[in-house]
C-alpha cells in the first residue's frame, strides 16, 4: 500500500511540476478547453497531501479499494504527464521554427480561433476519409509544415522531420484526463478521511536446514581450489592457541554447502582434525543456541555429567566447558548458511555516551540536563548498542531539541518491530520517516543509481531538476542552490555519504544536437561540448565548459555565445585570434551572464598583436570570481582590469603569456585568493610598484605562482609584507634571476635582526622552487605550519619535505632543526655542514639514512648524543669498521634494523674488522661492498650474541667468513657464527664461505639464499636445518660469454639428500619456493617425492648442462602436485620443454626467459590451467606460435618479446 500511495503522490507532484510551466499553463486555460487551471492545481495539491499524510498509516494497509482507487489514479496521473509533455515538446518545436501551432500569437483572439477552426476541420476530415487519403494528407500537411521551417533554418529539414501537432485531439485528450483526476481525487479524499483498522504483518526468512552428509556426489568445476584449500587446511602453521578463519562467500546457489561438504568429509581432513563439528546457522544467529550446539558435538568423559552441562544456559559455563574439551586439541568447526553476525553492540554506558556525542558534539545544552536526558536514555536502549543506530537517530534528534518531538520518537510504533536483539532496521526507518517529503522522492530516486556509484554535487542536482523533483523554472542559480541544499541535507541526516567527479565514455554527437532547445545541462567532455554547431539554439544551456571561436566553419561564431543568457558556472572561450573586430567580441554579451563564475579567455600560443578593442569587448560579469587570461598578444591590458576595475571581487586571477605595458593593480583585488603568473615579460619586483596597495590588500591571498618569468628579480613586502598573513602556498618555477622572496624592509616589518619571512609568512604550508638558481632562503622551514617543500635544481631535488619525511641531498642553504620535530625519516646525501648534535634535536625520527657524507660519518660523536628513538639506520657510501663503527652504534640503543654499504669506492687493501657494541633489539643487518670487512671470531665479532636478529645479508663482501674457515690441523673450526633463532639469510658473491657446516646451527631458517658462493661445498650439510624452510635459493651465475657452468652446490645438496637413507623427519615439509642451477638434481623421484605436497614456485636459473627431459624426470615432474608456478631462466642449451607439461593441472604461470634452443611448446599442448604465459630473449619459432596462442585461447595471457 505504501509503493502505491508514493507512486500517486510523486505522480500528482509531476503534474503540478508541468501545469505549473508559463506556456503548458496559457494553453490549458486557453478558450478552446475552457479548464480552470487554479482549480485543478488545488484540488491536485489537497490530494497530493493526503497521500503523504497516510503514508505509514496502518489503518490503510489492507483496504483493497482504496489501493485500486489509487493506482487508477496513478494511471491518469500518468496520462496526464504524458500529454503536458507532449504539449511541451510541441511548445519547443513552435519555438524552434517560429510558428504558433499550440499557443495563438498575443495579438488576437479571433486568430485562436481560427486556428482551432482548422485543426478541427482537418480532424473531421482525416477521421472521415481515414480509409482513402489519410496519409497522403497528412503528408501535405507535413509538407506546408516543413516548407516553413526550411525558408528560416536551411539544411536543418533534412535531418528531422516535425511531428504534426493535432489540437483538437489534445484538447479532448486534456479534458478526459482532468476530469478522471478529478472524479478520483474526490473518491480517494473521502476514504482517507475514514480510520479504518488493520492487522499487524511479520515477515521471516526461513531456509532449510543443511547438514555436513554429501548430497551432490562429484565437485565439479572446483578441483583446484578444492586442492589447494584443502592443503593449506591441512598444513596448518599457525601459532598454537591461534584461531585460523576460513570463510567462504559468495551467492545463493554458488556451491558454497558442497564444497564446504567435500572439504569436511575428506578423509585427509578428519586425520588431520581429532575433532569435527558442522552447524546449521541460517538466519537465526544465537549465541547461546550454537554454543550448546557446538558442546553437545564435542565427545567427553562420562565423569563430566554431560546433560547437566549441554541444558545449562550460562554462557560462561558452557564456554569453559568447550575450551576445557578442546584443551590442546586440533578442531575443525562449519558455520554453514550464515546470513548475518550476531555481533554485539556497544556496552551500555559506552553505547550511551556515544549516542549523546552523536547528538550534541562536545558541547550539550542546559534543556539537555534537566529535560531530555531521561527520553535520550530510553530511546538509546532501543538502538541495541548500534553505532550506526546511534548517528542516524541521533542526527534526526538533533534538529529539534524539543521534549514534544523527542516523545514522539521514542512512542513511534516502529519500536514494536523489533526482531531480534540486534535489529536496528526501525531506528533506520524512523529517520527516514522524518524526511521531509522532497528529501525522501530525492532520496529514492539515488537509488536508479548502481551501489557505490560515484557522482558530484552538479550531477545529482541535475538529474534531481531534469526528473521534477527541483521546479525547472527557477532561476539557474536559485535551482542549483536549491539542488545542494537538498544534497547536504541528505548528508547531514546519513542517507548519502560519498561524492565524487565522473568524466569518461566516448561519444559522437548527432548533427542536429543544438534542436534540444529546452536543455539546461549538458554533462560531457570538453572536446564534445566544444564541437556543437549552432549551439546558441540551445538557449537555456545552463552549463558549457569549453566555447572554439572557428573561423572556417558557420555555427561557431562568438554570437553564439550572446544567445545563451542563462550560462553559468565556468567557461573556457579558445581560438580567440579569430575574432577580428569589435562587433565580434560584443557579440558574445558576457557582461551579461550574472551566473557565470569562472571565465578564461585563451588566444592562440603563436602571439599576435590583438588590438586592446578585441578584449575591451570581451568583459566579464562584475560579479565573477575566477579569471585566465591566457596569450593575448596586445601591448594594453583592458581597462575593466587594469584601470576602471569591474571584477573586484575575483578570488582567482591568471595571467600567462602577456605582454602589457601596464599590470593589473593586484592590491585592488582585496578578496583575492589565488594569484597566477605565467611567461610575462616585464617584471622585475612583485610589491607595491603594481599601485593601488592598501591596509585590506591581499588578507585573502592564499596562493602565488610564478612560472618562467625571465625578469623577475624579487618579491618585495614594502610597507605592507604583513598583509600575506594568509598565505599557504608558493611556487616559482623557472625564474632564472629571482633572488630574494620579500627582503627586509627598512620601512615596517622588521624589528632588530628578525627574519621578515617569519612576519610574512606565518602561515606558509607549501614551498615549491624549481630551477631558481639564485633565490635565497632562509632556514627551512621558517614556521612549524610549513611541511611540503620541494627545491630542485636542474637535475635533482636538493631538498624535499613532505609532513614526515625529509630528503637532504646537497642543498646549499640551512635547516631550521627546531621546526622539524614532526620528521620520522630523514634521508642525507652530499651534505657538510650538519652535525650529529643537529640531527639529535629531530626527537621524532626513527629512519636516519646517511649517503656519503664523509665529514659527519668521520667527525667525532659528542658526548651524550644519543638517538633514542631511531629504529633503523643506513649508511651507505661509507667506509667505517671496526671500532670507531662500533662507538658510533652505540649512539642507537633502540636500533631494531641496520644497513652498512660501501659500493662505489676504492678499497683499503687491509682487512677491517666487523664489529657491533652489545647488540639487544637488532632484528635485521645488510653488509654490502665491503670486499675486505672481516666478521672475527672473538666475543663482539660473530653474531653469536644477536638474540633478536630475525634476518640477515652480506652481498660481495669477499672475506667475511674467512677467519672462520681457518684449517687446523685438517679439522675446521666447530663454533658457529650465528644463533639458531635466525630466520632469513642471504649471501651473495661471498668466496669466503666453504662449506654448509656453518649454517648447521640454524634450524629455524625460514628463507636460505646462497648465490655466487664459488667455494661453497656441502660438507658439513644437516637436513635438520630445511625443517622450517619456505624458500631455497642456491645457484652459481656463469661468468659473461662464459657458457661453462660453475659448480652447483645445489645438484650435491640434492644428489645427497636424495641417496640418504633415513632423511630427518620433517625435512623440506615446508618448502614452497625452490629457485636452484640443475634441472636433473631437481627432477628424480626422491626429491619430487619430498617436495610434492608443498612446492607451489620452481625456477630454473643459469643450468648450461640440461638439453632434454628424460623419461624418469618427466615421471618425477609429475608428482609435484601443488606446482603452480614454473619458469626457465637462462638455460642456454635447454631445447624443449617437457612433454608431460599439460599433464600438471595446477600450473597457473608458465615462464621462459633467455632458453634461444627452445623452438616451440610442447606437442600435447600446455595445460588447461595456466592463467599466464611469459616468454623473453626466446626464438623466432616460439615467438610466432605463442602469437597463434594468445588470438586462440582469449583467457590466457601470454607476453613475449
């Protein structure tokens, strides 16, 4: 019954919408109907607010006739619609062509009449001898129609042809849908009057209960994922006493109950779970219901008294008594058919003093205390703890602090259909309730939108007018207004949240585009906008961003603008050097255009010497409040600017590429918020010479740029440098001469030896120099507010701060330490006058990186300078060791991450020891460069002591394990130089390492990369250590042009793995990441064996050996079953894939990098499952077969080149 009395009423409300248009008004009450129009929209109007005053009423829910009565009503409110519209499409045409077929010319009844005279006739006739002639007369109708049309508009017959407009049709038409309407409304006005009592209504989701027996014997379509989810829910490596959440979304009837069936079902699963329970959720999520539930699943001792328990209805209890049952135990537990969760709402008192501060802020009023806060409590009682609840009553409660209204809201009816203790759809429905009428049509219509779409505040008024909801005869910008005041409403109450900017799809406009003469808002892009033929036809154009003065085509002259009086918002007027006179320029009546706000007038980039009467005629409403002015040529600026100023109250001013003898009079501009000034020749101060400076001049200022000014010297504050108190942004760019930005002044401003920057610029939040060698600065940043500053020379940025982090490299000027207390990551390079007592005074930072640097790295710590709250420090380009590394290290107690670089410099030919102080919260080290850096083996020089070091990396250091391969007498060395609780270890191009016996100790490794170690071997190698490893890196790169492959150390480690006998339980069981130098130590039966369950990443790098698959490692591929990922790299002589490749059905990514001898894929093709296709640096053969590839199989992506 609701649906049908909100259609009835917003039906009723377009009616009104269209009766109430100047022209569909003259011709309803023209003589020829005889209708009083008055009389209709009142009795419309009194029926319209009796719908929306039974709009949730209960007493008519039920009364069938009265819902008939009402979409009858619906019906010829429809109708009604209908032919206002058409009587308005017939109004536009009329104004089109010039004719006066619907409403007579004002001068002359008697021409109405005969008028209506002919259109009788011609009905009369038409239904008469409909049977012989009647298209061929409307076809000479059409015709006499037409002829008219084309003497005034040319070629613009042949594109559309006018319906003909039937009088005497519409008018009966007219009158038979008014008087239904009427007949109606007076039926419905009575029922509404009458209290009729109606029944309360429930509505509930049932679903039908699921349990975990299988009911669909086969999973089809689901295999892989069904593998891989499995896998992981039986490899489980979460922490004990860690909860691991598998959930499984998606639509009704997607297969969500099957495939959680399988999964719960496998008998892998119940070896792996001891304990196993499957619920039935659905709709009614109670907690206490399902924990009982889940209790009675669980097996006992027969000593607990079960019974006891299962019925009690404690929570607490029947929780302990579950964890109690699951003590150190595996379980796995099925939600199934969860439509919601039963999450709890805030407590009490915390619920309640959010609800108040979603009413009243911060600041509540004394009525509150002695009048609302009883009403304020009952009512938050019914929002159930809901936050969301809480801000949308809320919002509604306070746009009226009244005892009567908040009554009302806690008495309303729509408190009794509460269905659950978390149901907080009535609190929603309340507010909605208490919308205003217009609120809720605006609100309903967003929802023709797709959810989340994004639009902005100019299209949603738009299409608010364009439907009726805004009366389209007001005033453009009292429309718009009207528009976002409806907006923020919407906001303010919580119905609509987001807003943002659309501007895409590609469209071609038709030819005769410029005949939607009633348009108001035309949303598209610039270049369509721009390319409208005629577009002063389209006379109520309330929006038109881009106007291109075209010289060789008719239609885009400047008058066109003069046609649309109604322009507004911003405008953009290009191609303005085809204007030639002053007629031209007046023609376009800007003056004119009150509504327009932003205007730029843009000559073409090749100057040329425009005459100042071009633009004298170009002027501007006096009440714009953003200008451009963009390349005119002219030696004079117009005077409406420059002189006798008419656009004082600009907030926005840009000049670019101008050439005035004399500049606008900035200071005269007192409201002026952003000022712009681009390629101008001429200027050698920005200050007072420009006139016109005042006590009010620039307190609005904003923003300043000045880009390529060739001439500009500096900026000079004058008398008046205080005025830019609120000043937040410069940028110069480009001004080769500019030297100072506003100097001290002995006039004002400065007192005894202070900085006038600081005077000027108290506000400054963005500094932005570019490629302005001279300027000077003073200390940055000067104020505390300044936290985005960028200068950059020709090549780099010297200096870069944005809010936190700092970048210094090579700036020439000072920084002002005490206005940088924000900073938490600074990095310095090419840097000589900072010292480490300045980088102390940073109390903030926690990320130091020193690049180079020489004289801070090599200059004494004082005494007490301590770095407190660094985290992580880097030195790179940096030569330190030994012991003066370790003072300086000790200055970071709190360091948790350390990097030490040395590439790029020549080397001392002694060696240097690696030495840290006592080490207590280091988690991760990187060594690199370092070719003579020794690691010694007494107490300090090992990493023996680095309890917390999670990860560790030496890259091309050369002698870093050399102390401890020390031979004596034919034994090496037992102790080890790391601790067991490190998880990652990387060496790179390290020759000093031997032997594996040094990485014995290390049984929690997680990630082990050795690369480039040419005399590595695997003496001394425990498969204890792989226990917990998820990533193997280990191959040698063969030297350049060198095709002779290096020893692998990974084909001995797996040659040795796999003859061993008895191989440690556990051993690589957590492998999924293998990247090693031999295909063959890979692809035999005891190692794919080993890694079949977990391997999901292989990568070949750098085997010069392999050619061909044999049979045996084509078997043992196979048995890598979780293998998703597989790459080839640089396996020169490698000359086919294997052929048992698309046997592998759970490989997604296939890669083959630097592999020229492999000439095509395999004969059986590749496997269904592979989602991605890499091929680089492959042969000619192979590039043109993966062509044929990617046009015939659309889903698989393949890059090659």
């Amino acid at each position: 019954m609701e649906a049908a009395v909100g259609a009835a009423s917003w039906l009723l409300s377009k009616v009104l919408t269209q009766l109430s248009r100047d022209m569909v008004t003259a011709y309803v009450a023209s003589t020829e109907l005889g209708l009083n129009v008055e009389e209709i929209k009142r009795d419309l109007k009194y029926t319209q607010g009796l719908l929306h005053m039974a709009q949730g009423r209960k007493d008519i829910r039920d009364n069938i006739g009265l819902q008939g009565l009402l979409q009858d009503l619906s019906k010829k409110a429809d109708e009604a619609e209908d032919a206002l519209d058409e009587i308005h499409y017939f109004i536009i045409q009329d104004q089109i062509d010039g004719t006066h077929e619907v409403i007579p010319e004002a001068d002359g009844g008697l021409r109405g009449h005969a008028l209506h005279g002919r259109h009788a006739l011609r009905h009369t006739a038409g239904n008469w001898f409909s049977c012989f002639f009647c298209s061929s007369a409307r076809a000479r109708h059409d015709g006499d129609d037409s002829q008219d049309i084309a003497n005034s508009h040319g070629d613009v017959v042949d594109q559309v042809v006018n319906l003909p407009f039937n009088r005497v049709d519409m008018s009966n038409k007219i009158k038979s849908v008014v008087k239904g309407i009427h007949d109606l409304c007076t039926c419905i006005s009575r029922l509404l009057q009458i209290n009729q009592t109606a029944g309360e209504w429930d509505t509930s989701l049932e679903r039908p209960p699921t349990s975990s027996m299988i009911t669909q014997d086969k999973l089809f379509g689901r295999e892989i994922i069904f593998r891989q989810t499995l896998h992981d829910l039986t490899n489980c490596t979460i922490p004990s006493g860690t909860l691991s959440v598998l959930p499984i979304v998606g639509p009704g009837g997607i297969g969500k109950t099957t495939f959680a069936q399988h999964l719960y079902n496998d008998k892998r699963t119940d070896a792996y779970f001891p304990i196993n329970v499957w619920l039935c959720v659905s709709t009614n999520f109670d907690v206490l219901r399902l924990t009982q539930e889940i209790l009675k699943c669980i097996p006992h001792d027969k000593s607990e008294g079960s019974e006891a328990v299962h019925n009690s209805s404690n929570l607490d209890q029947l929780q302990k008594a579950i964890a109690e049952r699951l003590k150190s135990q595996m379980f796995l537990l099925v939600l199934d058919d969860m439509w919601k969760c039963g999450s709890e709402g805030l407590e009490d008192s915390e619920f309640f003093t959010f609800f108040e501060e979603c009413i009243f802020g911060q600041d509540k009023p004394e009525c509150y205390k002695h009048d609302l806060i009883g009403i304020a409590k009952e009512i938050s009682k019914k929002l159930r703890g809901s936050p969301l609840a809480a801000k949308t009553v809320g919002r509604l409660l306070k746009n009226n602090l009244s005892h009567e209204c908040w009554t009302e809201v806690l008495e309303m009816d729509e408190w009794k259909n509460l269905q659950s203790n978390d149901d907080i759809m009535p609190a929603l429905k309340i507010s909605y309730d208490y919308l205003p009428y217009y609120l809720k049509k605006c609100f309903s219509y967003c929802a023709l939108y797709p959810e989340d779409h994004r639009f902005n505040n100019l299209e949603i008024t738009c299409f608010w007018e364009a439907i009726g909801i805004i009366d389209s005869g007001y005033q453009n910008d009292r429309a718009e207004a009207i528009g976002l005041k409806y907006l923020n409403e919407l906001i303010g109450n919580g119905f609509l949240m987001k807003f943002l900017d659309l501007g895409h799809g590609n469209y071609i406009l038709p030819d005769d585009i410029n005949r939607l003469a009633n348009l108001h808002y035309f949303l598209a892009k610039k270049e369509l906008c721009s390319n409208i033929r005629g577009i002063g036809k389209m006379k109520y154009l309330r929006r038109l961003q881009e106007f291109h003065v075209k010289k060789e085509r008719t239609g885009f002259e400047l008058r066109e603008l003069g046609y649309l009086k109604e322009l507004g918002g911003a405008l953009q007027i290009n191609n303005l050097e085809n204007i030639a006179t002053t007629e031209e320029a007046n023609g376009a009546e800007l003056m004119l255009k009150r509504n327009l706000k932003t205007l730029e007038l843009v000559w073409g980039a090749e100057q040329q010497n425009s005459g100042s009467e071009i633009i004298e005629g170009l002027q501007p409403p006096s009440n714009l409040r953003a200008l451009g002015i963009r390349n005119h040529g002219g030696s004079t600026g117009p005077s409406w600017l420059c002189d006798d100023i008419c656009v004082k109250g600009l907030r926005s001013l840009h000049l670019e590429g101008i050439s005035w003898a004399t500049l606008p009079p900035f200071g005269q501009f007192i409201y002026l918020e952003e000022l712009t000034l681009i390629n101008i020749a001429g200027i050698r101060q920005f200050g007072p010479d420009f006139g016109g400076v005042t006590q009010r001049s620039f307190l609005h200022l904003k923003k300043v740029r000045f880009v390529a000014m060739p001439e500009l010297v500096d900026w000079v504050g004058g008398a008046h440098c205080h005025l830019f108190s609120k000043l937040a942004s410069i940028e110069c760019e480009e001004c080769p001469k500019l030297s100072m930005l506003l100097p001290p002044s002995s006039e004002r401003c400065i007192s005894h030896t202070q900085d006038i920057n600081i005077t000027c610029f108290p506000n400054l939040c963005s500094l932005n120099i570019r490629n302005c060698p001279k300027l000077s600065l003073p200390p940055m940043p000067h104020t505390s507010t300044l936290t985005h500053i960028i200068v950059k020379g020709d090549y780099q940025e010297v200096l870069h701060l944005e809010e936190k982090i700092l970048s210094v490299n090579g700036y020439g000027g000072s920084l002002a330490f005490h206005n940088l207390q924000k900073v938490e990551n600074m990095k310095i390079e090419k840097m000589s006058h900072i010292s480490w007592t300045d980088l102390q005074k940073l109390k903030s930072l926690s990320s130091l990186t020193i690049i180079g640097c020489k004289s801070l790295l090599c200059s004494e710590v004082d005494e007490g300078v301590i770095f407190h709250s660094v985290e992580q420090l880097n030195l790179y380009k940096c030569h330190l060791a030994g012991i003066s590394l370790a003072k300086l290290l000790k200055c970071f107690p709190a360091l948790t991450k350390f990097e030490l670089n040395r590439s790029g410099e020549a080397q001392e030919v002694e060696e240097a020891e690696l030495r840290f102080p006592s080490p207590r919260l280091l988690r991760y080290v990187k060594i690199s460069g370092y070719e003579n850096l020794v690691l010694p083996m007494e107490v300090g020089g090992s990493f023996q002591d680095f309890s917390s070091l999670q990860e560790l990396e030496f890259w091309r250091c050369g002698k870093i394990f050399a102390s401890w391969f020390m031979v004596e007498a034919g034994t090496h060395q037992t102790s080890k130089p790391f601790l067991a609780p490190l998880k990652e270890l990387t060496i790179y191009s390290e020759s000093s390492v031997q032997s594996m016996a040094v990485l014995s100790s290390l049984t929690s490794l997680t990630r082990l990369r050795l690369v480039d170690c040419d005399n590595l071997t695997v003496v001394g190698f425990d498969p204890v250590m792989t226990g917990s490893l998820n990533e193997l890196v280990i191959y040698n790169k063969p030297d350049i042009d060198d095709n002779n492959h290096r020893f692998s150390v990974a084909a001995h480690l797996f040659a040795a793995v796999a003859t061993t006998k008895a191989i440690p339980v556990g051993s690589f069981q957590q492998l999924k990441q293998l990247e090693v130098d031999s295909i063959s130590a890979v692809f035999v039966a005891p190692i794919c064996s080993l890694l079949a369950s977990t391997l999901y990443r292989l990568k070949f790098t750098y085997d010069l050996w392999m050619k061909n698959f044999t049979k045996e490692q084509e078997q043992a591929l196979q048995l890598l079953t979780s293998l998703r990922n597989l790459e080839f790299y640089e396996c020169h002589r490698l000359q086919s894939l294997p052929e048992g490749l698309h046997l592998l059905s759970s490989i997604c990514t296939l890669g083959i990098v630097g592999c020229p001898e492999i000439r095509s894929l395999p004969e059986e093709g590749i496997p269904a499952s592979l989602k991605k296709l890499l091929a680089m640096r492959c042969s000619v053969d192979l590039k043109d077969q993966l062509k044929r590839l990617e046009e015939s199989n659309q889903d698989l992506q393949v890059f090659y080149i």
